[in-house]
C-alpha cells in the first residue's frame, strides 16, 4: 500500500479540520507524547529498577536490559499505538480487529481496574508523607514520638553503655535493660549485634506505626485508618480535578507532571552528588559483573523490568493512542517514549545510589546493608537518609512531590482507560455526559479501595500486587502478539500505519519477524521464568492463610476468564451462522467496523485495499462500485466529448459539380 501514501504527505501532522466531534482529540503536539511518558515512567523507575540493576550485575545489567527494550518492549508498544490511533477506537472496541478475541480487551479493563485500585493507595502514602514534611522537624527523624518503641535507634547514633550511653538510648529503658542483660550474661557480648538484632530505626517505625498502624496480619483487621482514607479521598479528588474534562485536560496537566520529576530528580542528583560517600554509591550502582551475564536470571529479570515499565497488555497505551488524530506521526512516540523511559530509569539509579552511598558513609555501614527495593526505598531508607541532610523538611518536600507526580501521571491514564470504555459504548445514550461518567469511576475506585485502608490493608496490598497482575497481564500480550502477527497480519498493521503516517516504517522487516517469532517466544520464557522463580507471598516473616492465597490466585484469574468466555460466546451467539469452522473462520476476520472511524478516511483505506486486490466491509464495496460508476460515467461523457470536438474539426466535404 505504500503507493497509496503520497497523497498524505501534504497533510498537517495536527490534523487541523478532521476534529471528531463525538470523540475528543488531544489539542497540542506534545499532548500525547507527555501522557505516554507520564504513564510509562512510574514509581516503578524510582525504586524497582536501581536494586535490580544493583543486584544482577550492576553496569554489565544495561546490557541484557536494553536488549530486552528493542527486541520486545518497543515492540509492543509500537503495536498497541498503532492499533489504538488506527482504529480512534478504546481498549475494547478496538478488538474489533479480531472479534474473536475481544475478550482481550475486557481482560486489560479489569487488570487495569485491579492495578488502579492498589496503584493509588501509593499515592495516598505519598500525600500522607508530604503532609508530615511541612515542619521544622520531620517526624520519622527522633525517637521521642508517641509511636515509637523501645527498640527504636538512629542509625548513624554511637551505642555505648554505662554512662556514656547517648540520650536517646536512656529514654528506652526497656531497649537498655535488653542490652545491659545480655553484656550479664555473656562477658564476650558484641553490642553492635544486640543493637542491630533488636533495633529499628525511627523511619521504619513511622511507616510501620504511624503510616499503616499495621496489625498481626489479616485476621486482624483493625478498623479504618482514617488519616489514611483521607488522604486515599483526597488523592481521588486530585485525579478527578484533572482528568474531569478527558484527554482536553490531561494533555495541559501533563505539562506539568511529565515535566516537574525530571526537574526534581535534577535538583536530587545535584545535591546527593556532592555529598560525602556519593561516589562509593555509584560505584556500587555502575560497577560491571560481567559474570552475571552467563545467569539466566539476569536476563529474566531486564525482560520482565521492561515489560512491566512501559505498561503493555492494560489498554492504556491503546486509549492514548485513540485521541490522536487519524494522520498524527505516531512513529515518533513509538520509538522515543521506550527510550526515555529505559533512560529515566538509569537516571533515577544515579540520585537513589548516591543517596546511599552518603547513608552508608556516615553510618559506617556498606551501600549493600542500607539498599532496600520497592515500597522500602520509597518510605523507609530514602527519608531517613533525607534526615541527615541540611534543611531536611525542605528535602523531604522535593522528594515526595516528585513521586506524587510520578504516581498521579500513571493513575491519570489507567482512570481515562476505564473512562473511555464506557464511554465508547454509551456515548450515544449519555451525549455530554462523560465528566459524570469520570466522577463516577473515580467513586467506584475509592469505594474498591476502601479495604486497603484498614489497619491490616497493607497484607492485601501485597497479596494484589503479588498474584493479580504479573501472569496475567503476561498472557494478555501473548495473545495480542498473535493475533494482530499472524490472525490480522504484522505487515497489513505496518501497512495500516503508512496509510496514517504517508511514510515507510523505518526497520518494517524487523518488526514483522519481531511480532511473529521473536516477541512470542520472549514472552513464553518470560512467563516460563515467572513460573519457577515464583515463591509463595510473603511479608516481613507473615504466613498467609491459604485463604488469601487462593483469593490472590482468584483475583489473577479474573482478568484471563474473559478471554476463552467471549471467544465461545461470540462463536455461539454473535458468528452463529454456518458450520463451526465457517463461524471459526469468519470469527478471526476483522469485523465490518473496523479500520479508520472516521471520513473520508474509511472510504480512502478500504478503496486503497480493494485497489490491491484485498477484501472490503459491504461499505467499502459499495463505495468502490459506486466510485467505478462514476468514473465510467466520467468516461463516457469524456469520450463522447471528444468524439464531438473530432467531427466539428473535420472540414466538410465538397461535391464536385
């Protein structure tokens, strides 16, 4: 179809006069591009990718992980773009493609839905931190609170007994009688391993004592966390505000919240980087073990960072891509929003290891002992770190507020996802009335995470986390991989983006042979990878009922039941004419709606399809057929014309007398 392009080319890539007036359309050229960012560049980059590059290799890590980048995280994301612009058409709709499988797309709403509802309670950790940053004083710095124990110390604090021992200590009776009962009994006592074996430090007690108030487990529930569930409301109040006018207002906000980390982690690195013990950090962080690169698991592992980074397989990137306009240069998105993201997440290891090189410094401990992954970093080791700085309060505002912005970019996309498929399918029936629908997403999702507010919310929060997404969402990719690579066809989609662009795919045959072979397999190791790492859930030493466990695998079933659901009602109910290889077969053909929504480019697309000999809806027929009445009545008249214009230039033939 790439003869079918040139006309495109004078096109304005901002697609000025093609507004779809029931469906809304991002209003600036960099709309899309900062939304994709937003989304893809998560918490995750923060506290996920620095301990696992630490862990598995350190700088020799970047290389299986930026293998992993263009061999299959580009990859998907340039296939759900494509389909999401192409179509104009939201996470369900847009399977239209294959009605077979528009299970799929139920399947990435509810894993959206469960992602969101855990997704935010971080956000609302995030406000309670920032709230408590503005004082003199942070709170997670001294041990003298209401919260805290007897076991509670300052890392960085001299333990010494008798009448030296630091006031800090004298006020824990409790801790000091431990310590003086063991010197009793034993003359070869190590302080230092009474200290560490009994200790905590002030910011793990605010997280554990104060944040979650965490009970024994999750027969405990302990009642709401009210401090919490208002930040938890309050968080859902932000996101309302925000995206209430759809993709119109996340596109001016994201101007913001896509922009703001990049300029506070700067100002993080800045400051972290001229502190003592920096650069030991960043030698920890940087420093290649080639070895590593011979295990498995460290290639396991860039994979899976990758997969989850930029977020395929929820229907996100999919309704992003469905507000651009139908000619936007999606192929800049493509290649560059994978990229900045791997990039960011390299960047955000420099401000975290530096960081802890610093803590390691002045607490005589080594980077390996203070380094923590995941929530840990986020809400223990950083702020304790940020205690040690000058003007920590100060510290501690830049720090949170940048991982707000990190978090409420991802949420702003996964709340539209869920926006947009209700409004694709009763736009008709509600006309203006998509900020309802907005407010009453949002109400449904604080109402969902209610119980994550409870005293023993965070043991669920690790049971979601844990089993609902990771296989799931695995699965769902595999099964858009094959059928858009050998159901739709790799090159009819690569075909279908020069028809949009008005230019060749750069690297076409590679993401052909990627789509068909190599991402599929990279998903079957991947997920076979998961598989025998996979260990039971666990928390800090908590054993699980088995009741949770088998809720956990519950909640991961529920977003890959829609799949074979669908599939067998469709061939039973909706493709119910014919033998069952005639359904089968028609059931695997995009259905008449699909391809481009609006005109003239429906008519431009299947009139370029059937000019190459290729099947066409009933529509596209009957303009094809309509379009060759014309022409050869345009013919016609033209013929007749100049048969006309011949006989009158013909002098007329004198008789001779």
């Amino acid at each position: 179809m790439e003869s079918n392009t040139d006309h495109l080319d004078s096109k304005s890539s901002s697609g000025e006069g093609e507004e779809n007036k029931s469906r809304d359309h991002w209003t600036g050229k960099l709309d899309f591009l900062l939304s994709c960012v937003g989304y893809a560049i998560g918490l995750g980059n923060a506290w996920r990718f620095p301990y696992i590059c630490y862990t598995n290799g350190g700088g020799a890590f970047l290389v299986p992980y930026l293998i992993a980048l263009f061999v299959c995280g580009m990859p998907l994301f340039f296939m759900e773009v494509a389909m999401g612009q192409f179509s104009s058409r939201g996470a369900i709709a847009v399977w239209n493609i294959c009605p077979l499988f528009k299970g799929l797309g139920v399947a990435t709403v509810v894993i959206t839905c469960l992602q969101s509802f855990y997704y935010h309670l971080l956000i609302a950790y995030i406000l309670f931190y920032l709230v408590m940053s503005f004082t003199k004083q942070l709170p997670w710095e001294t041990c003298g609170n209401p919260w805290n124990t007897a076991a509670c110390v300052r890392r960085g604090v001299d333990v010494l007994i008798g009448t030296n021992m630091s006031a800090e200590l004298q006020n824990h009776t409790e801790f000091a009688d431990t310590v003086m009962a063991a010197l009793a009994n034993s003359s070869a006592v190590n302080v230092s391993d009474v200290v560490i074996a009994k200790a905590t430090t002030p910011s793990e007690e605010f997280w554990y004592n104060f944040i979650l108030e965490i009970t024994d487990g999750l027969h405990v529930v302990g009642g709401i966390h009210w401090k919490l569930l208002l930040a938890h409301f309050i968080g859902y109040v932000f996101v309302f505000i925000c995206i209430h006018r759809g993709v119109k207002s996340i596109g001016k906000v994201v101007y913001f919240t896509a922009t703001c980390p990049y300029v506070l982690l700067g100002i993080l690195l800045v400051r972290s980087a001229t502190l003592p013990g920096a650069v030991n950090g960043l030698k920890y962080y940087l420093t290649p073990q080639w070895e590593l690169l011979l295990d498995f698991k460290v290639w396991g592992l860039a994979f899976v960072q990758i997969f989850y980074s930029l977020g395929p397989g929820f229907g996100t990137l999919i309704t992003m891509a469905s507000y651009n306009r139908f000619h936007d240069n999606m192929l800049r998105e493509a290649y560059l929003v994978p990229i900045i993201n791997s990039a960011t997440s390299i960047f955000a290891g420099l401000v975290v290891f530096t960081a802890l090189g610093y803590m390691a410094e002045i607490t005589n401990l080594e980077v390996k002992d203070v380094v923590a992954t995941g929530p840990g970093l986020a809400f223990i080791v950083y702020p304790e770190v940020i205690t040690h700085l000058a003007v920590s309060p100060l510290w501690a505002i830049v720090f949170f507020c940048m991982l707000l912005t990190l978090g409420l970019d991802s949420q702003f996309v996964m709340i539209e996802t869920i926006v947009t498929v209700v409004w694709d399918h009763f736009s008709s029936k509600l006309k203006k009335g998509k900020i309802l629908i907005t407010l009453a997403v949002c109400v449904f999702m604080f109402l969902l995470g209610v119980p994550l507010t409870t005293r023993a919310g965070s043991y669920l929060f690790v049971i979601v986390d844990w089993y609902a997404i990771g296989y799931s969402v695995m699965l769902i990719c595999l099964a858009e991989v094959l059928v858009v690579g050998w159901l739709y066809g790799a090159s009819r989609l690569l075909d279908d983006v020069e028809f949009m662009v008005g230019r060749r795919v750069l690297g076409r045959t590679a993401f052909i042979i990627l789509w068909k072979f190599i991402v599929p397999v990279v998903l079957l190791v991947i997920l076979f990878f998961s598989m025998i790492t996979h260990v039971p859930v666990t928390y800090f030493g908590y054993e699980y009922p088995m009741w949770s466990i088998a809720f956990g695998w519950v909640l991961a079933m529920m977003s890959i039941i829609p799949i074979p659901v669908y599939a067998i009602y469709h061939l039973t109910h909706v493709q119910c004419n014919g033998t069952f290889w005639q359904r089968l077969r028609g059931s695997i053909r995009p259905s008449d709606v699909w391809g481009p929504a609006l005109e003239p480019y429906r008519s431009e697309y299947w009139y370029a399809r059937l000019t190459h000999g290729n099947g066409a809806p009933p529509e596209g027929k009957q303009a094809k057929e309509q379009e060759m009445r014309l022409l050869k009545k345009h013919d016609d008249e033209d013929h007749r014309r100049n048969e006309e214009t011949q006989q009158a230039a013909v002098p007329p033939v004198q008789v001779l007398p």
